[in-house]
C-alpha cells in the first residue's frame, strides 16, 4: 500500500465517491492504471491545533494498517478525511467504521465525472 502525496490525487478523489463515518469521511477514486492500492490522510484547520490534527491523521493511519487490505479494491485512491471526534472515539470503535465505510463504498455505484467538452 502507497501514500497519496500529490493534490491533483486528493482532488480526484473529492470529486469520487464517499461515506460519512463519526470520525472519518472516506473517499474512494477508481484508477485506470495498475498500481497498488494508495492512502492519503488530511485533516481540516478547523479541526484543532497543529498537535491535534497530527494525532488524528496518527490514529488514521494506524486504522488502515490494522484493516484487512484485502477488503480495498484494488487500482484505487483512498483518502481518509479526519475529523476532530477520531481524539476521542474509541479505537475498536473506529476501526469498525473504517470496516463498515469500506463495505458501503463498494456496495456504492461507481461515480464517474463526465469530462467538459467545449
């Protein structure tokens, strides 16, 4: 598994499709290539301080290696939105909505966004 590290890659998959979890929002973009699975983590200002959000995308990320990779499709962008309740939500708790979030997303229809042609 690889981390998204471009922002065209997070804007790609803001434009996908999503699943509000408590702490979390994940988004999902399918990819025509054949590359690995790829994660990325942001977390918003409004959500705290610059230690707080750390320690959310900390939390986030340690949700992803805990879940099976085989339950993420594969060829696929990932983005894992953090909000401020992921300080206080219990862990178990968060990794069964992580679970939970990737089952809805690939009962979800595929979002695809017509390009502009002028």
């Amino acid at each position: 598994m690889e981390r998204l590290r471009q922002r065209a890659d997070f804007l790609a998959a803001a434009a996908s499709s999503r699943v509000n979890a408590p702490a979390f929002v994940l988004q999902r973009r399918n990819r025509d290539d054949t590359g690995p699975v790829r994660v990325g983590f942001t977390v918003t200002k409004k959500n705290g301080t610059a230690p707080e959000r750390n320690r959310i995308k900390r939390r986030l990320r340690e949700l992803v290696k805990r879940v099976d990779p085989l339950s993420m499709r594969a060829h696929s962008d990932y983005v894992l939105v953090g909000r401020r309740t992921a300080l206080t939500r219990d862990f178990a708790t968060m990794l069964d909505d992580l679970r939970s979030a990737l089952h809805r997303l690939e009962r979800q229809p595929s979002k695809q966004i017509a390009s502009k042609t002028t």
